[in-house]
C-alpha cells in the first residue's frame, strides 16, 4: 500500500512539475530575449507529452472496469463540460476587452459555435479534445496485449504521410497518444521503474543525451538532424522531469508539498491560465513597460507566471469548489 501511495505521490509531483513548464510555455511576448525564446521551444518539445505520460499512467492505475456508457459520460462531464464553460469564458471576456486591450487571438460571435469541433477560444485546448478522443477508444484496449499493440501503433502512426485534420484536434491526437500508451506501459511493468530508480548508467545517460539533443535542436540549421532531435527530446523530457519528481519526493519535503498541492489544482489552471496570463500581459503592455531589458524582461515573465499559476488556483479554491454548480461546470465535482 506504502508503495501505491509513493506512486501517487510521484505522478502528482510529476503533473505538478509539467503544469509549471506549461505556464511558462504559454508566456511568449514579442520581444522576448533570445535565450527564453530557446528556452520556451525546448519546454514545447516535452511539456504535453508529460501531461499526457501522467494521464496514461493515472488511467491505469486507477482505471475501473465501468460500463462504457458510465466510462464515456465520467469522461464528458469531467472533461467537455469545464471545455465548453471554458471556451465560452474566454470567448466572452476577449468579445468584452478587445476595445480596451490587447487580444491574443481575437474571436467574434462564430466562436462560440466553432467551439464545437475546434479549439476557438484558445490553441492550447487542443488538449482536451485529444484527451478526450483517448479516452473514448482506450476501453477497447482492455488487455496488456491490446494495450502493447497501441504503443507500437501509437509510435508509428505519426510518422504515416497522412495530413490529418484539425477538426476535433484529431492532428494533435495522432501526434500525442503515444505518450498516453507510455504512460500505461510504465504502470503496467513494474520491474522497468525498479530498474530506473537502481541503475546509475540508466540515471545518468539520458540526462548527458537530454543537454547534448537540446544543444543541438536550439542552434542546428541542419533540417533533418533538427527533426531527429525534437523528435528524441520529449521521451528523455518526460524521463528528467519524472527523475526529478523522484529526486524531490525523496529530498525536498516542502516542495514535494506544494507541487502535489498543483497537482490538485492543474486541471484549473490548465484551463485558466492563458486568460489571467493574457490580463496581465496586456496590461503590462497598455502601460507600455515591456522592453529589451534582460532583469525586466525576467521581472514581468515573473509576474505574468505566477499570475498564471496563482490565479486559477484563488478562483479554485475561493469561488468554484465553493458552488455545486461551478464544480459541475469546471469538472470538479
């Protein structure tokens, strides 16, 4: 049981560690200094497929053997419904401000009904759509076999010369279910954490390879060795960032604490961020103190983060976990 509970506690680590790259992934203004710039396309290559590694190894963890029409209505109301209210916000407040400030992606009244078969009031939902199209064919996948024939497939599909379309994020889904079935295969062979945790060379090479690929992908003009770089980089991101977790677990108390404590808060602040981010960003800009300068480059990045992370986490805790309604509406309940 102990184990179990280390497990857990890992994953949330893990999920707590990815939704900070995620915020920080999705703070880009324009005159960003060329050393986060790099910073940020690197933090793009391995963020999501984290995300998705920690759902994959939730789900199977915790996976229970519902019906499908109890499976498949859990799965829409705790992810489509906080999607719709969401999209819905966002599109609104964006309608309400554009006058007055500066939009990221400016919307209009079509929006709201784009919402349903694509991510309108922000990119970055994409992942919810590929969520949850997972999750409607996972259940068909119910044995190790099954499952193992997915990774291999879920490996191989992305690199088929197939333009897949945008609609329903079904391009975004065939790019990331492999790191879904990663996740379920960790869960699934214990012996492969074990031999993680105790084999120093395992340890260590992967975080010498990580530094040498995001070297090269950061500053290679060469097209194809670039490819092979990205391509490498997200499986040894989600290995640093669940080494890390490790590392934190077993050293660092306080921090072990706080980031389970963004764990429980992710799905919040994945939804929210971009809105009090972009707030904070077009203020900043209205009252016209962006500039060049690295320390108050790093001072405003700062601030429009923690906004980022600190926001949904008051609107979670003071205002929707406080109403039934709200929770049903963000997926709380």
């Amino acid at each position: 049981m102990a184990s179990s509970s280390n497990h857990s506690i890992t994953i949330d680590i893990i999920k707590g560690l990815a939704i900070i790259l995620v915020v920080i992934g999705h703070f880009i203004p324009e005159n960003s200094p060329y050393w986060y710039v790099k910073m940020r396309e690197i933090i793009y290559t391995f963020h999501m497929p984290t995300f998705l590694f920690a759902s994959g190894y939730i789900f199977m963890k915790y996976y229970k053997n519902d019906s499908l029409k109890s499976f498949y209505a859990k799965k829409f109301n705790r992810l489509i419904i906080p999607y719709l209210t969401t999209s819905v916000i966002v599109i609104s407040i964006k309608i309400l401000t554009e006058k007055f400030l500066s939009v990221d992606n400016p919307v209009t009244a079509l929006s709201y009904l784009k919402i349903f078969y694509i991510p309108e009031a922000g990119y970055f939902l994409w992942y919810i759509w590929s969520l949850f199209s997972i999750f409607l064919a996972i259940p068909f996948f119910n044995t190790s076999k099954k499952r193992f024939a997915l990774l291999i497939f879920s490996l191989i599909i992305p690199h088929i010369p197939i333009d897949w379309t945008n609609i329903f994020s079904i391009r975004q889904t065939i790019l990331m279910i492999q790191y879904f079935a990663i996740g379920i295969f960790i869960a699934e062979n214990h012996h492969i954490r074990q031999k993680l945790k105790s084999n120093p060379a395992v340890l260590i090479t992967p975080l010498i390879f990580a530094f040498i690929l995001g070297f090269i992908y950061s500053n290679c003009n060469i097209v194809q060795l670039a490819f092979i770089c990205k391509s490498t980089i997200p499986y040894l991101g989600i290995y640093i960032v669940s080494l890390l977790a490790l590392i934190i677990q077993q050293y660092c108390i306080k921090a072990t604490q706080s980031l389970v404590f963004l764990s429980s808060c992710s799905f919040i602040i994945y939804l929210l961020h971009t809105t009090f981010e972009g707030f904070t960003k077009a203020l900043f800009n209205k009252l016209s103190i962006y500039s060049n300068d690295n320390l108050q480059f790093c001072i405003i990045a700062i601030t429009v983060i923690l906004t980022g992370l600190i926001m949904p986490i008051i609107c979670q805790k003071m205002i929707i976990e406080k109403s039934r309604i709200l929770k049903t509406l963000f997926g709380l309940k």
